[in-house]
C-alpha cells in the first residue's frame, strides 16, 4: 500500500509540476481529484490567478477575495494524506475533503463544494458575492397598495 500511495504522490506532483511549467497560472487540471490538487499546489505557491480560474469567480470582487484566501492557507506548504470526493448530488455536484499536513507537521483540513461545468470542475473556494444588506426579501420592498387587509374574492 505505501508503493501504491508513494506512486500516486509522485504522480500527483508530477502533473502539478507539468501545470506550473507554461508560465500561466491556468490550472492543468482535468478531473474532479486533479482539480483538487491544483488547489493544494496554488495555495502552496501563493497563487492568486490559479486560485480564480479554479473557482470560476468573474466578479470584481474575487481578486481581493482570492487574496485573502492566500494570506490565510498560502505558502504553509501543504502536502496532502488524503483527498475523499463524495458525490452528494449527483455526478456534476460533490464536496471534496482534504486531509494534509504543513510544512510543520500542523494537521490541515479543508472540505469545499466540487462542481461540474460544461465538462470542467470547479471548487467553490472564494466567499459567496455579497447579497443585498437591508434584511427584506424581494417581496418586502414595496408597499401595499390600497387595503387596510387582505383582499378577499367576491363572487358576481
């Protein structure tokens, strides 16, 4: 079992090193473990563009989002145990569990949300966009029109 595990390391970092060799920060990854991995590689390397483009993030704010996921889990040079993807809704929608330790032997665990889109995975990595802030619901916002109560059907 060590050889077998020892094998998939290698590979692992060998497709993650093969990733980082065309000077872009566009991940390499083509499948839903793969995916994971290059998460584990950008974080390691501090890479905000590749952390983007594993989310699919494309508001404005998602820069400075990816920024602060980089400062938080970044450069802690991470090397993973275990990564467990469980499909949960489906073959498209699934959560990925990761299980590694840092460069000081600190246990790290992470679980993210692994999606499928128009064959390309996805993490959801970045924080939701901010949703609006007043506390009322779409259908809270106008008044009433008319009536002290509510309507009632009469019928002719």
């Amino acid at each position: 079992m060590n050889r077998r595990y020892f094998a998939s390391v290698t590979l692992a970092a060998l497709l993650a090193l093969a990733g980082c060799d065309s000077g872009d920060s566009e991940p390499k990854a083509s499948g839903d473990r793969e995916t994971v991995e290059a998460y584990i590689t950008a974080l390691n390397e501090r890479d905000t563009g590749a952390l983007l483009k594993l989310d699919g993030a494309t508001d404005p704010a998602a820069e400075r989002d990816a920024e602060k996921v980089i400062k938080e889990k970044g450069g802690r040079g991470l090397k993973v145990d275990d990564i467990q993807i469980n499909y949960d809704l489906g073959p498209d929608v699934g959560s990925a569990k990761i299980t590694a330790k840092d460069s000081k032997g600190a246990d790290y665990n992470e679980s993210l949300t692994i999606t499928r889109d128009g064959g390309k995975w996805h993490l959801t990595i970045l924080p939701a966009p901010k949703q609006d802030q007043s506390g009322k619901t779409p259908a809270e916002t106008g008044k009433p029109s008319g009536g002290a109560g509510p309507s009632k059907s009469v019928s002719g």
